[in-house]
C-alpha cells in the first residue's frame, strides 16, 4: 500500500473516533467561563454516573494523598478545585474512548498508557519550576502520544510492525511515521484534538511535544511534555540497564537546552539526574492510580 493511501486511511480514522461524551464538552464549556461556578459543574458531570464515580476515586486517591475524605462532587469541587476536577473528567474521559485498543495484537496498551500517564506525572512536577498549572500539564502529558491510538485504530498491522522496528521514541520514529504512514503522531494528535475542540494549549502541547520550539503559541505546555517525555524516556532506560548514563538521542540538544532555561527549567546532567529520581519516587507513590484510570 502507498504511503499516501495509508495516510488518507488515518485521515478516515481522525474522523471516525467517536467525539467524547457531551457531558465533557459541557464541562470545557463550562470551566471556560469566568462567571460559572461549582453549581453549574457539578450539575453536568453528575449526569454521567460512571465518569462521577471515577472522578470521585481519582479525588480520593494518591494523586491527591487523600484517602475517602471526598464523598460528593461538590466536596471534590471545594477541595480539590474547579479545574482539577476538569482536568480528571477530561482525562477519565479520553481513556474510555480508546477502551477498546487494547483488542490489537502486538500493541501493549498498558505499557502505552503507563508511558502516558508517568509522562503526565513528570509533567505535572515540572510545573512548579515553569510557573504553570500543574493540572493541566498532567492532562497536556496524559494525552501527548494520543495520535498513535489514531494509527493503531487506523493500520494496526502496519503501526506494530513499525514499531517493532524503530522503538517507540525519538526521531527515528518519527521519521518512519512520516516515511511509511505518510503523518506523525504529532500531526494526527493535532488534528484530532482540533476536531474534539480541546484547549489551545493541549493542542500545542501534543501537536510539538517533539519539536516543543516550533509551536506558535502555547511554548512552554509542548516544552513540558518535550522534557517529560525524555525524562521518562531516561528513567525506563537506567532502570532497565541500571545504567544512568543511558541517554536518548538528542536529550542535550543546545536548542532543548536553551528553551528550558528560558521557561525556568536548568537541563543539564546533574539537574536531569535529580528530575529523574524525583520522577523514580512519584512512580512509585502514584503505582495505584493508574489502575483507576484503566478502570
């Protein structure tokens, strides 16, 4: 099959995913207006029974060091905040819709979801340094690879196969994306978030998460995913190899560099290697929540 016939398939695909349920719609609607309040936000997740009660494990879990204080919505709103509890539902949300992935022979569905989610937790611990929402950056990490559900939903055969022989990371696989499927997963990421009318700033931050300097607006969001996603990268390979010199390709790129500093991120060797073992002891602390997630 021609690489433009595989692309037109994913193109098909991106169209073709279901759009997330209205109630998280409503909520983006909601969360993006000044004037609503707690009321109003609880009233529209409650409708979903099912995305209230993951919501309602979440708020209770690690991810908070909280442990059965929060019974209702509007306890979760009041303590945990408006936005955080956005940022569950829209992530609660995103894995139900890829729910049936894990069906693919040859695609490890909990191991991509345990790279996102730990990308989401590095995300989030990066956020303080970058003066940014710690919430949102967790959601920006959670769903950066997104566009490789697409093209596993779209070629299944093809995306395994290709992995299998690139790895799942750098810019040897984004070159084979580019090369055998005709786009890559940032693209169709992009795009598909485009069309599910999410934030501006989870676009850019899945759409240039591998090429953070490009993006337009919203720099620092793919910046954090960018570095997330390496020190992810960093800590599976040292523990692994047990080797914490095993670096990917690129890590200390000037140009990656460079754009840390000026977002409030020093990326060098030995910051790295502290990121890194914060990053070890937050997986560890948050193994459990996952499981919620997948739920």
């Amino acid at each position: 099959m021609a690489t433009a016939a595989r692309a037109a398939i994913i193109s098909a695909a991106i169209e073709s995913i279901p759009t997330l349920p209205m109630v998280v719609n409503r909520v983006m609607e909601i969360t993006a207006d000044p004037e609503s309040g707690a009321q109003e936000l609880m009233e529209a997740i409650s409708v979903d029974p099912v995305l209230t009660a993951k919501v309602l494990k979440l708020a209770n879990s690690a991810f908070y060091s909280r442990s059965g204080e929060i019974a209702t919505l509007k306890q979760a709103i009041v303590v945990i905040g408006f936005n955080e509890v956005r940022n569950l539902l829209l992530s609660s949300a995103v894995f139900n819709n890829f729910g049936k992935i894990s069906r693919v022979p040859g695609f490890d569905a909990h191991l991509f979801w345990r790279h996102s989610f730990v990308t989401g937790l590095a995300c989030r611990m990066l956020a303080r340094s970058m003066r940014l929402p710690g919430g949102e950056l967790f959601v920006a990490g959670l769903i950066h690879d997104i566009g490789k559900l697409v093209m596993v939903v779209a070629l299944p055969m093809e995306f395994v196969k290709m992995m299998k022989m690139t790895g799942n990371f750098g810019l040897e696989h984004m070159a084979a994306e580019k090369l055998l499927l005709g786009l890559t997963h940032e693209e169709v990421g992009l795009r598909l978030l485009k069309r599910w009318a999410f934030p501006q700033h989870l676009q850019s931050a899945v759409g240039f998460h591998h090429h953070p300097a490009m993006a337009s607006v919203q720099v620092s969001h793919a910046l954090a995913v960018h570095l997330a996603d390496l020190l992810v990268h960093i800590s599976d390979r040292s523990q692994a190899t047990q080797d914490e010199n095993s670096l990917p390709e690129g890590c200390f790129a000037a140009e990656t560099a460079s754009l840390a500093r000026t977002h409030g991120i020093e990326w060098n060797a030995e910051t790295v290697k502290k990121h890194v073992a914060n990053l070890d002891d937050l997986k560890t602390k948050q193994s459990s929540v996952l499981d919620i997630f997948l739920a």
